[in-house]
C-alpha cells in the first residue's frame, strides 16, 4: 500500500510538470501583441544587443578606474647559480714621508691584491608594492570616462534599434500569415463553390441537358483542376509565412502555431498625423546614434588636446628583500624601504603627432555631422514616400472592397441566373474567379496598407 502511495505521488508530479511546460509553450491563438511579447524574449538578435550592452558598461567601469589609485604588488623568490660577490680590484697605497724631530721617515708602496668579498646568498626574496594616484591629466581621464558613457547610449540604441527591428518583422509576417490564411480561405470557398458548379454541370451534361455542351463541361472541369493547383500553392504560401514568423519570433520550428481570427485594423488618418511631425526625424534611433557618434568624436579631441598639458601623480613605494645574509646592503635598516613622491611626465615636442591627432578627430566630428544631414534628408524623402504610399493603400482598400462587394453580388446573380438556365457556364465560372481574384486583391491592399504603417513605426516609433 506505501509503494502504491509513492507511484500515485510520482504520476502526480509528472502530470505537474507536464501542464506547467504545456503551458509554457502554448502558442495557440496568438495575438499580434502576444508575439511581439514573445520575440522580444526569445529572439537571439535581441540577446546579441543586451550583450552589447554589457559590454559597454564593462568598457566603462574600465574608464572609471582611472580616476581610482593604481595598486600594485609583486613578489618573486629566486635562486642564484652562485653567491652574489664583489671583487676588490688590486690596489696600491702610498705612505708619505713621516717626520720624526727632524729625520725623515719614508715608506715603501702598499699592495694589496684584489680580493672577493660576498654581498649576498644565493637565495633571495624580492617584494615589492607601487601605489600610483592621479592628481591631474589635462583632461585625458575625464575624456575616456565621458567617451565610455557615451558609447554605453549607442549600445543601448542597438538594443532599441534592435527592438524595432523584431517588432517590424514580426508584424511583417504576423500580416502575411494572415493574408495567406485569409486567401487560402477565399480560394477554399472558391473551390468549394467551383466543385459544387462542375457536379452541377456534369450532372445536367449527363442528363442531356440542352443548356450544358461538352464544350462547357469541359472548361469547368479545367478550371477546377487549375484552381486546385492555386489553392496547393496558397496553403504552401501559407505554411511559408508560418515558418518566417517562427523565425523572428525566436521559437524552435516544430512548434505548433495558430494565429487569432481578430484581425487587427490600423487607422491611416492616424499614421498620415503623425508623419506630419515637424521634430519626426529626431525619434529615428540611427539618428540618435550619430548625435551620440558625435559627440564621442568631440571628446576624443579633448582627449587628444590633453596631451599639450602635463600628467601628475602621486606615486608611493614599498621595496622589502630578504636574503640571509646580514652585511653589505642587506642590514635590517635596508631590509623594508619606503618612499612617496610626487611625478610629473610632460611631452614637450612630438614631432606634431598631437596636433596630427586632432585633426585627425575634428574630421571625424565633421564627417558624422555630414552623415547626420545626409540621414536627415533621407529621411524627409522617406517621409514624403511614406505618406504617399499610404495614401495609395488607403485609396486600394477602398476601391478594392467595393470591386469586391460588387464581385460577389455579380457571383450571386450568375448562379441564380445558371441555376434557372438564364447564364452560360461559362459566365458563371468566370463570376466566381473575378470573385476570388478580386476577394484576395482586397485582402493584399490591407496587407500593404498594414505594412507601410509598419516602415513607418520601424523609422520613428509606435504609433500609438
């Protein structure tokens, strides 16, 4: 009975575990707002950008450090093939003459030979430990940190610019799965419709019917054969555009998918709006990155500048060698050395390397702010393509429902007429293709309509 209890509690944790990870991975009836969410967790081109970004803040608590004190510790222990020594070369002393109460004493020359003296065992331990604090660098320091902070913003418009590239994509093929699926539903009823004609025309051919020929029987059965050719190639258009959105949605592609039957609508009165903002151009992100580019440009002419100024540091010093022997430099007083001091280094002539330097800067500051008005009136025209392909789609959507509208009602008419013997088959079988051509041409200016909304909020921002 105990080992029963135990079985049901272990089928109880994987039935658990099993819901929690269905649950996990649920991607029926998604919502466009659903897979944006979705994609910006799981896309890799995302997790590429956040990298970047800690990279940067790295790089910048690596400027920072120059502001702190520096230091630094070694220690070696090393051994000698031989004893230090120091060899005494030859030398020869001169006495002068010695006068004693009148008589003059002289002495002969001194020799001594050289001799070998030990300074040192063979065996050493040498520790050492340098503080070093700036006080004043011209302003070099300061210029790195700010290049440094600067260069954390661009990283993290990457990761912005990033965002909307995944939602722009998403959007993209969440509209192009619902206009696949949408068409493929037009050319399913269409198909429906066309299988249901051609039986109904095969039937009144077989029945000998004054009003169908083989001629007509022919061409129905012909269309319905080429229609569902077109309808295999939609549902293989269909499944195409599935498989893109998993792509930019960052899911694995066995993962099964079904997108929500609300289709979302955009209102172009809203988009044309806010096209018209004068101050548009400064919410393009690339524009903000060549502000940021600037201004890193900017400071490295500081940087360079500071190198007409001198450098100065507070520097302090331990030095502690032990070794055996106690003579020579190795006295206990020698043993531990301290020493603080203050050090200046000032380049004084270059051969022009700095002034090379900073020009070398401003040019580069020039050539961004050339960049920037460059991008600037790409984007004025961009803006002004924008607008008129939205007018464009808007007019299409229109024209295109009422083509649509009127299509259906034509394929109303014609059946009835075909069904009371009043119209042709073939007038009939062609109401139904302008039907289905002009049903899915509806469906493919909303899809461009949506999808220049979308270049806009990729170029300036959500909308909404």
């Amino acid at each position: 009975m105990r080992h029963y209890k135990i079985y049901q509690v272990i089928i109880l944790m994987i039935l658990i575990t099993t819901l929690i990870f269905a649950q996990e991975n649920n991607y029926s009836n998604l919502t466009l707002e659903k897979c944006i969410q979705i994609a910006l967790e799981k896309n890799k081109q995302n997790e590429i950008a956040q990298k970047l970004i800690k990279k940067s803040e790295a790089q910048l608590k690596q400027a920072e450090s120059a502001r702190m004190p520096q230091l630094e510790i070694s220690s070696s222990a090393y051994i000698n093939d031989e004893d230090i020594n120091f060899i005494q070369p030859p030398l020869q002393v001169k006495i002068p003459p010695i006068d004693l109460l009148g008589m003059t004493l002289s002495l002969d020359k001194i020799d001594f030979p050289s001799q070998s003296f030990k300074i040192a065992d063979n065996k050493s331990i040498l520790t050492e430990a340098a503080l070093t604090y700036p006080l004043y660098t011209g302003g070099k320091i300061n210029s790195i940190i700010e290049q440094a902070k600067i260069g954390l913003k661009i990283s993290k418009d990457d990761f912005r610019l990033s965002e909307r590239e995944i939602k722009y994509n998403v959007k993209n093929t969440f509209y192009a799965v619902i206009l696949a699926r949408n068409i493929s539903r037009i050319a399913g009823d269409a198909l429906l419709r066309f299988e249901a004609t051609y039986k109904l025309t095969e039937s009144l051919f077989n029945s000998g019917s004054e009003k169908v020929n083989k001629l007509d029987y022919l061409k129905n059965k012909m269309t319905l054969e080429a229609f569902k050719g077109m309808n295999s190639t939609i549902l293989s258009n269909y499944k195409t555009a599935v498989s893109a959105l998993k792509f930019y949605m960052g899911i694995d592609q066995s993962e099964e998918i079904s997108i929500s039957e609300e289709n979302p609508t955009y209102e172009t009165g809203e988009a044309e709006k806010f096209l018209s903002n004068e101050s548009l151009n400064e919410l393009n992100i690339n524009n903000q990155k060549l502000d940021n580019a600037i201004k890193v440009y900017e400071s490295k002419v500081n940087e360079a500048q500071s190198e007409y100024y001198p450098s100065i540091a507070l520097f302090g010093n331990f030095r502690r060698w032990d070794n055996s022997y106690d003579y020579a430099n190795f006295t206990p007083e020698n043993q531990n050395i301290f020493t603080v001091g203050i050090g200046l280094k000032w380049s004084v002539f270059n051969g022009f390397r700095t002034e090379g330097k900073i020009e070398e800067m401003e040019v580069e500051v020039s050539r961004f702010k050339s960049q920037k008005a460059l991008l600037n009136e790409g984007l004025k025209m961009q803006k002004e393509k924008l607008l008129n392909e939205l007018k464009e789609a808007n007019e299409k959507v229109n024209f295109a429902k009422l083509a649509m509208m009127t299509a259906i009602e034509n394929r109303e008419l014609n059946l009835r007429a075909y069904q009371n013997e009043m119209a042709s088959v073939s007038d009939f079988i062609e109401s139904q293709l302008i039907e289905a051509i002009l049903s899915s041409q509806h469906e493919a200016a909303l899809y461009m309509q949506a999808s220049t909304i979308f270049k806009i909020e990729q170029l300036f921002g959500d909308i909404r």
